[in-house]
C-alpha cells in the first residue's frame, strides 16, 4: 500500500527510487528540523543580548562570515569526496553549537568589559559579542550544509527522477519545520534555551549517519565524474558562474526572493518587538510567536508539498513553477502595504497578518520554488554543481539577505517608512524575478532537449 500511496503522490516511483528518495528526505529531514529549531530562537536570542534593532547589521556580518566559510568549502570540494564533506563540515558544526550552548548559559564569560584588554576592538560592537557569533553561526548552518545536500542530491540524480523523487524529499522533510519548532515551543520554558542549542548540536550527528547510509544502500548513486579533472580553486565556481547566462537566471531566481523575504522578516520583527517587548519576559512570548510562525510555514509546506509539488511540476512544467512563486510574493507584500496603509489596521492585527504572509510566503518557498531551482542543476557539471551552486546558495543568498539589511538598515525601525519604501523596493525585485524566471525556464527546456551540458 505505501509504494503505491508514493506514486499517487509523486508519480511513477521505483522500488529504487522509493528507497534513494527516502534516504535522502531522512537526510534532509534532519538538516531543516534543526536549523529550524535554532532559528526560531535566533531573534529572541539577538534581541537580549544585542538588540533586535542591530539585526540588519547581523545579517551584513553573516554575509561576510558565509563568505568566508565559502572559500574553505570549495578547497575542501577539491580534496575530499562528497560524503566526507559531510562528516567534517558537520563535526565542525556538533562542536560549534555544544560551544555556543554553554556560552548563552554563561553569557557573562563573552562580556567584554571596560577594562578588559580587548575593550578598545569590541568596544565599537553593540551588546555581547556571543548575540552575534551565534547569529551568524545559525545563519551559516541554514546555506552551508543545506548546498552541500541539494549538491549531493544533483550529482546522483537524473533529471526524469528528480522530478520524481524531489517533491517526495521536500514533502517529507517539511515535518522537520514542524518538529523543530514544536521543540521549542513546547520546551523553551523547562529545558532552557541553552539545552536545546545542546539538543541541536547532538541532533547533526545524525546527517553523516544518514549519508554513510545512502553511500552504503545505494552504492551504484556514489559521485562518479564522467572525466577526472584537476583542482579548479577557489574562483572556479564563481568565473563559471558569470560565464554562462544560464547561470546567472539560476543566481538571480535562487537569491532574490531573500531580499524581499529579509525586509518582511524585519517588519515583522520590529512589530513583533512592540507587541512581545523581550525585555519584560526576557524573550519568551517573542520566540513563542516565532515557533508557531515556523510551525505554521512547515504545516502548510507539507500540505503543498504532498499535493502540489510533485504534480504542478509534471503538469505545468519547471517555467510555471518558477514564476508562480514571485507573482505570489508581489501579491503577498501589495496587500500588506494596502491593509496597513490604506484600511489602517492596528498594531496587533498587523503582526497577525505578517504571520499568516509570512507562513504562506516560506511554505511556498520551501515546496514550490526550492525542488524547483534545484531542478534547473541538473544539465550542469559537476563544477557547477558544487561549487557554482555553493556560491549561489550559500554566499549568492547571504548577499540578497545583505541587500535587504542594507536597506532595512537604512530605513530605519520607522514602521511607516519601512512599509512605503519596502513595498515600492520588493515589488521592483518582483518584476526583475518573474522576468528572469521566465529566461531560465526556457533555457531548461532548450537544454533538456539538446542534452546539452553547461560546464
């Protein structure tokens, strides 16, 4: 019954497939689970110990930290196979976060204090510096081993069964959006925010278990290239990136939904912060509405995800994915510039209908627009795959996040400004989105149908 309940829901699987696929979702399934645990105490967390108003500064400093992480990932590419990468980037990440557990619950060994020897380079920092290590730690975690994955999973997979089998791998790993945060929600109280970064940590030992799996399960799925090449370096994923107009759509499509996504996320922050001030139940009702905001965006995820994914991708084709996705976004920020600016809401309904935006706008992106951009990876080289597609992910959307905290930043917490120049800025986004989604899906098909490869 389970094999042919799959194949309702996600076409004609295999027996192999069902099994490939099912790996890679438990895979994966971790990986979101805990980076959405984490993330939903990330606000609340800057928030005490910085000040949420300095947010948009943590995001410019995670885009110079990923950018960083970037270039050790793509020596690391060269020297290691694809499943070692696993195994050391997530240790690095287990003792990363056990490190961090213990600090926030000692945040007194990170203060910096007048007449410490490092107060003259820390003075200029707001708040305790361990607000902004953790921020960009959680941030990093979210690009770099969610790339390595989806890198992963395009470099054993075909383009007919990754139209298969991804709507499978995200419709089952949205449960992780939900657990994560019901964690939180439920055990933020009794456990303590430093147990369960502690929880987080332990939890990453479970993903290099799940690929040791996968390579030893499916051994004829191992990363094989169908030519040695030798070490390309640092720049290579970036010099093929801008060599190929193909790649640049796959850039702007992957990344600019975090510009917009970054200026909604910070309006809802600050909102947020007035209705659920941190400082008089030191953060609880903040990451209280932050876990049921998460949990929301993975419930409806998964109900997409099972539903439409699979079967809008093989009905419709990857081009009315692709530009679905931003024409409902530009939907999503008009109407709340409307219900603010023009019916005048008050301040707590706007925060509840920043929730519900928010929940719809992230389930779409994890179900619809995600399996779709990874699709577009499939007629590409293995260079292209890893390293062009680290640098999208991982840096390429930390520095659209970085766009969006430039001008957030500059705007100010002014909630009035923020809306008007927001809107007028993501609907301008929007417009350049759904213009090279279009490009990009045509090219998709071109290239399915020369079997051409972009290297």
């Amino acid at each position: 019954m389970l094999p042919k309940l799959l194949r309702v829901l996600w076409g004609d699987l295999s027996g192999d497939e069902i099994k490939k696929f099912s790996i890679l979702a438990a895979t994966l399934f971790c990986i979101i689970g805990i980076y959405w645990m984490v993330r939903v105490m990330k606000d609340a967390t800057f928030d005490l110990l910085v000040g949420f108003e300095w947010q948009p500064f943590a995001k410019i400093a995670s885009l110079v930290f990923v950018g960083i992480l970037i270039f050790f990932y793509s020596k690391l590419v060269d020297i290691f196979e694809k499943q070692t990468l696993f195994y050391l980037i997530c240790s690095i990440y287990v003792t990363s976060f056990l490190i961090i557990s213990y600090l926030i619950g000692k945040p007194h060994l990170t203060e910096v204090k007048e007449a410490s020897m490092l107060w003259p380079i820390f003075k200029f920092i707001p708040g305790n510096i361990l607000g902004w290590i953790t921020y960009v730690f959680i941030e990093s975690f979210g690009s770099i081993v969610v790339a390595l994955f989806w890198a992963f999973v395009a470099s054993t997979t075909t383009s007919d069964s990754a139209k298969r089998g991804y709507g499978m791998v995200v419709s089952l790993t949205q449960f992780g959006t939900i657990l994560g945060p019901w964690v939180v929600q439920q055990y933020s109280e009794t456990l303590g925010i430093p147990r369960l970064f502690a929880i987080g940590g332990f939890a990453i030992i479970l993903v290099p278990l799940l690929i040791k799996l996968y390579v030893s399960v499916i051994p004829s799925n191992k990363v094989v290239d169908s030519k040695k090449k030798t070490p390309t370096g640092f720049f290579e994923g970036i010099r093929l990136l801008f060599s190929h107009t193909y790649l640049i759509g796959i850039l702007a499509v992957a990344t600019l939904y975090e510009i917009i996504s970054t200026i909604l996320e910070f309006q809802m922050g600050m909102i947020v912060k007035v209705v659920y001030p941190t400082k008089l139940d030191g953060g609880a009702a903040f990451s209280w509405f932050k876990a049921w905001n998460a949990m929301s965006i993975g419930i409806l995820a998964l109900v997409f995800a099972l539903f439409g994914t699979s079967f809008l991708m093989r009905r419709f084709g990857l081009k009315f994915c692709l530009i679905t996705f931003p024409a409902s976004l530009g939907v999503i920020v008009l109407l709340l510039f409307l219900c603010n600016n023009i019916i005048g809401v008050s301040q707590y309904q706007l925060m509840w209908l920043f929730f519900v935006s928010m929940f719809i706008t992230k389930a779409l992106n994890y179900a619809l627009n995600n399996p779709s951009k990874e699709v577009m990876y499939i007629p590409t080289s293995r260079d292209v795959k890893f390293k062009t597609k680290g640098w999208i992910d991982a840096f390429g959307t930390r520095t659209s996040k970085g766009a969006g905290a430039v001008v957030t930043g500059s705007l100010g917490d002014a909630i009035p400004t923020l809306f008007l120049f927001g809107t007028i800025i993501s609907l301008g986004v929007v417009g350049v989105w759904v213009f090279m989604a279009a490009f990009v899906g045509n090219k998709f098909v071109e290239l399915q149908k020369t079997k051409e490869i972009i290297e």
